[in-house]
C-alpha cells in the first residue's frame, strides 16, 4: 500500500505478483488503480533459473513499456520491505535502459504493526493496513537517474546504489548490507 500514494496521483503501470491476480478482491482494485504487469513472485530458484525468469519478465516489461504511455513504479529492491533498512538494488529495472525517478516513500502510522512484507500473504497484508487507524504517507521525488550512453545495466544500478546512502538518510533508516 506505499505505492498508493503514486498510484492516486497519476496512471503507472506496476509489476504485481501473479498470485495477485489469482484474488479477484485484489485484481480488481489493482487494475482499476494501475496497468497491471503480471509477474510471478520471487522464489528461491538456481542461478540459471532465475537469470531466465528475470530475461522473460524484462522482454514482457519492456514491450509493455514500448507500448505504454504511463510511467513503470518499480521498489529498486525489488519488492515493498518493512522499512528497517534498505537492501541492494535489484539491477533488474536498470536494464531496462530508461530513465529512474527515485521517490522515497515514509510512511507513518500509529501502532507498531508492519508495513507490508515481500512474503506476507495478500490477506494479512490487507489486514495490517485495515487495523490502521490512520496512515500519513510522506513522498519526496529525488532527481532522475538517466543511463549514461554505452553503461552497462550492472554499471547504471552501482552508480545508482552510489545514491542510496542519501536515500536512506533522507527516509531516516540505514542501509542493509
């Protein structure tokens, strides 16, 4: 639900674990907030098998994208955390060879629940937002990050894991190794 806040303001499309659409609750109020790009979770998988899945989801992004006028919200991490700290930058979405608009997102609640978890079921997800009595959600747009002419994609996301120490000041966690 941190990603609402873009959402609301303007139309994205947004990557969504394929077990969304499986929830017909959840499909619907994904698609009439986004475009949708089903993909299928993350999963422990062999080098190979995961180097594969991320290449069809990169071909399917990338046309989708070729073809789309909204812009892509993607979490660099890969998937929403907890918020503790900031993991490694997937180098995924930088191979897409587009521009990166960094939003850092805080979101403050009253009651010490978690935020939603890159393995928490879709219902306790809704629950954990549900028992909110209210949430404020902060969002500051930090300048664009455009890939250099000739970069390699593992280039584009080391230079953008450059930023992520100002990124997690700015958010008020510290960075996980």
């Amino acid at each position: 639900h941190d990603g609402l806040a873009i959402i609301l303001n303007a139309a994205v499309s947004v990557l969504v674990r394929t077990t969304y659409r499986e929830h017909a609750f959840a499909r619907l109020i994904t698609s009439a907030m986004a475009c949708p790009i089903y993909v299928p979770p993350p999963a422990h998988r062999g080098a190979a098998e995961r180097r594969a899945a991320l290449d069809d989801v990169r071909r399917v992004v990338a046309a989708h994208l070729a073809a789309a006028e909204e812009p892509l919200l993607f979490y660099p991490e890969g998937s929403i955390t907890n918020g503790a700290g900031l993991m490694r930058f997937e180098r995924f979405i930088f191979g897409l060879n587009q521009p990166v608009l960094p939003v850092a997102l805080r979101i403050h609640a009253p009651l010490p629940l978690a935020h939603d978890t890159l393995w928490s079921p879709l219902p306790v997800n809704f629950a954990r937002a549900l028992f909110q009595p209210w949430q404020r959600i902060e969002a500051t747009i930090l300048p664009t990050l455009e890939p250099l002419a000739g970069e390699a994609p593992e280039a584009f996301a080391c230079r953008a894991q450059r930023r992520r120490d100002a990124f997690a000041k700015h958010i008020g966690r510290s960075r996980a190794a």
